[in-house]
C-alpha cells in the first residue's frame, strides 16, 4: 500500500466515480478526482479542506486547523504538525493572529466560490417520510 500526503475531501469521491466510468467532469462539483493522485505520489490536489457542521465552519491547510462560528467568531486553531491530537487551542496565544488572518481569508474566498442555493428547503412530505 501507499499513502498519500495531499489533502482530500469527501466531496472529492462523486468526481473520482464519474471519472472511472469515463463520464466527462459535472459543473459545479466542489471536488476533484482523486485518480491522478493515484498515479502520482506528487500531484497537486486541494490547497485546503473544508467542513460545514451545525453552526461551525472549518478550514484546514496542511497544518493547520481553524473552527469557527457561523457569525465569526474564532472558536479554534490547531497547530497539526506539532498537536495532531488537537489539545492544544492556539486561539488568542503569540503568533496565531496571522494564521487566523490567512486561514479565515482562505475561508472566505471558498465561500464566495462554492454558492448555495438555500431557496429550496427539503419538506417533508408524506412520499419521503
């Protein structure tokens, strides 16, 4: 087996599926095949990952980590390289200031890239209870 270092989404599986069946890439897919990392131990794939869960949203490089509230506020930033475990919260300590600055930039510009389309609500109904 082999391990890759490059960062992956789940997002990145529903790309890497129309690819081996030979479908050509859908508009507006967030993710990427993984397949050229299977054939390459140095491609590129994401500069960063990110999650959206409850009110948190989350960017991760590779090594760092930032949570945060829907409304802003920094909830957390971890060091990955020298805290995997993430025990250690760096929010408010010397230096994180200008982690904080980049990831939520990096944060930003994934938003204004990946719009939603809130306007249609599932509702239940009694076909998919």
């Amino acid at each position: 087996g082999q391990v890759r270092r490059q960062l992956v989404s789940l997002l990145d599986a529903f790309p890497t599926i129309l690819e081996l069946a030979g479908c050509p890439p859908r508009r507006g897919e967030f993710g990427r095949s993984l397949l050229p990392l299977a054939a390459d131990a140095k491609a590129e794939h994401h500069d960063a990952v990110f999650s959206e869960i409850d009110a948190r949203t989350m960017v991760r490089n590779d090594r760092y980590k930032l949570v945060m509230a829907r409304n802003g506020d920094v909830l957390k930033l971890y060091d990955l390289e020298t805290d995997p475990g993430e025990t250690v919260n760096l929010v408010g300590r010397d230096g994180g200031d200008a982690i904080i600055r980049d990831l939520r930039q990096r944060l930003l510009r994934w938003l204004s890239e990946t719009p939603t389309d809130n306007t249609r609500q599932c509702r239940q109904t009694p076909a998919n209870r």
